[in-house]
C-alpha cells in the first residue's frame, strides 16, 4: 500500500512539475516520457531541483528522493 502511495506522489507531483515546465516553450516535456524513461526523468528533475522558484526546487527534491526509492519502477 505504501508503495502505491509513493507512486501516486510520484506522478502528481511529476504532473504538476510538467505543467509548471510548459509555460516555459523552451523546455518541452513528455509525461509518457517522465513516467517510462528514467533518464528522462532524472534530466528533467535534476533542472526542476534548480529552479529560481523554491516550491518547484521542493517538489523536485520530493520526487527526487520517491525515485530513488524506485517508486515507478
């Protein structure tokens, strides 16, 4: 069960950091490719952790560490 909860977190924060990245039209983000492509995942998460912005550096962090703990895997 708390392994279903940490891949829910995983995805909706993954979400929201998607739709955060896509106002931003230099940055083009793939869910399918957030969710399936690990190094995708940790390219994308690894700009997010150095964002300007500390919610979206948060966020990154969180999900930096439920994706170590292989939550989607």
């Amino acid at each position: 069960m708390k392994r279903q909860q940490q891949k829910d977190e995983l995805i909706s924060i993954l979400w929201k950091l998607k739709n955060a990245a896509s106002g931003n039209h230099a940055v083009a983000v793939n869910f399918h490719d957030l969710l399936h492509d690990r190094k995708a995942r940790s390219s994308f998460l690894e700009e997010a952790a150095n964002s300007p912005f500390s919610e979206i550096r948060h966020a990154a962090h969180r999900a930096r560490e439920l994706d170590r703990n292989g939550s989607l895997d």
